[in-house]
C-alpha cells in the first residue's frame, strides 16, 4: 500500500524492507506480458488443497501483511487526528503532494484487489476476504485525502468544509464495516473447514481471541468506546494476515511467481 503522508518516514523503510527481505525468495516472472496476464487470470481449481486455491492470492499477509497493517493502521489513527505519524506530539502538515500520494493509492489499490478477486472468482471466501481488502485501501486513501486536504485549508476551514469532511468519515467507516462484515464471514469460514487439520489455526484463534477480549473489557470498563470501534477491526485484519499464513504455510508471506508483480504494486 501506498502511504500517504509525504512526511511519514516509513515509506522508504518499508519498501527497502519489503524488498531487501522478499527478492531472495522470488520466482522468475513469465517472459511476456502475454503469458503474466494469462498466469494472473486462468486457474485450474481442480482437486487442490486451499493452499494451492490461495496462490492467486496477491495482497499482503504473514509477517508482512502484519507489519505492513500495523503501520497503516498507526499511520491512519495519527492522520485522522491530524498529527505526524511518526512523531505524534506535532501537527501534521499537508501539501499538494500528500493529495497526490491519496489520489494515486486509491486507483493502484482497487487495480491489486479487483485482480485478485478476478483470479479467485471460484472461492467465495478468498473473493470476499479481497473485497474486504479493497475496501479497507479506498478507505485509508480516502480518509487520508480528506484529511490532507483538511490541513491545507485549516486557516479558512468554514462550517461546511467541516461538515464535507465528517460526512466523509462517516461514509468510508460503514463501506468498510460492510465489506469488513462480509470478509470476517469469508475468513471464519476457512478457518472452520480447516481448523481441524491446521492446528496452527487453534493457536492463531487463541491468541487473537483472548486480545481482542482485553481490549473490549478495557474499552467498555475504561468508557473508551472510540478505542474499541477502532482497535477490534485493526485486530481482525492482523488477525486474517495470520490465518492465511497458516493456511498457505507461508508465514513470512513472501510472493512467488507472478504474484510477486502484485504484491510490490499493492504496497
């Protein structure tokens, strides 16, 4: 995912990251543009395990679908509150080049998504868990050019300017809710018909569990209902990164053949 804040030093960290960690473990990608599109949309769903179903797979997980989530979300909150990411205590700064960076991450992300979902079209559960996804990039990209373009006009913000911006937040929070709903019932539905095989899974369902059952008791006990509406879906999506680890035995969650093109463009 692209991050939108021109000011947010993470950009460069996790792509060299990403890419310093993940080259050594990539496959050649076919020689054509030709035979990469044919590779990304023809699947043969015949008599194969959900590991294999879950290679045309292309957005984060594992390790790094955790890693990178944790920034987004971190990213997100500070953006939202109109502070700098990486050093919250000063006000975030915006200029044309942070709109810039939102208008392109929204295209880009939806492109990964929609492609996915094309090559697991025969999943319900993986099409619905890439819907999730895509909702989840349009929403940070939307929310962060609201934002963005909040601060730039801070000095002359009127009271429908302020009301554009909510009415904004308020829209992208129930998409997301809604494509989170379906993606929760999609990644609950492999978790059920794979659990008893993957004891990995009991494990990642435990740990999960018993987090997001602190928060909630800390949320309600604490009257900090905002810190709950935000911190369970941000566990739930760190929450998927791992079951598909599991699933897929890929737990760094390192792309191979041409799902490595990708998995660089959705970040």
């Amino acid at each position: 995912m692209l991050y939108f804040t021109s000011h947010n030093p993470y950009l460069a960290r996790d792509i060299t990251f990403m890419l310093c960690i993940l080259l050594p473990f990539t496959q050649a990608a076919p020689t054509t543009a030709a035979d990469w599109w044919s590779n990304i949309v023809s699947r043969n769903q015949n008599n194969v395990t959900i590991a294999e179903e879950l290679q045309c797979y292309s957005l984060p997980f594992g390790f790094l679908g955790f890693l990178s989530h944790i920034i987004t979300h971190w990213t997100v909150a500070w953006t939202t509150l109109g502070r700098r990411p990486y050093w919250p205590a000063k006000k975030l700064t915006a200029d044309r080049l942070d709109i810039a960076l939102s208008l392109i991450q929204i295209p880009v992300t939806a492109v990964v998504a929609i492609v996915t979902i094309a090559r697991c079209h025969s999943r319900w559960e993986i099409v619905v868990i890439a819907f999730w996804k895509l909702a989840m990039g349009v929403a940070v990209g939307v929310m962060a050019l609201s934002a963005s373009y909040a601060r730039m006009k801070e000095t002359k913000t009127t009271h429908a300017d302020t009301q554009h911006h909510e009415v904004a937040i308020k829209l992208m929070m129930f998409f997301y809710g809604l494509a989170l709903t379906l993606g929760i019932v999609g990644m609950l539905r492999l978790v059920a018909e794979n659990i008893h095989e993957q004891h990995g899974l009991r494990w990642v369902c435990g740990v999960f569990g018993a987090v997001t059952s602190v928060l909630v008791i800390l949320s309600l006990c604490g009257g900090e209902i905002p810190l709950l509406v935000y911190g369970v879906p941000a566990i739930i999506a760190l929450f998927g990164d791992w079951v598909l680890a599991v699933l897929t035995a890929n737990y760094l969650g390192a792309p191979s053949g041409d799902n490595k093109i990708l998995f660089w463009v959705s970040h």
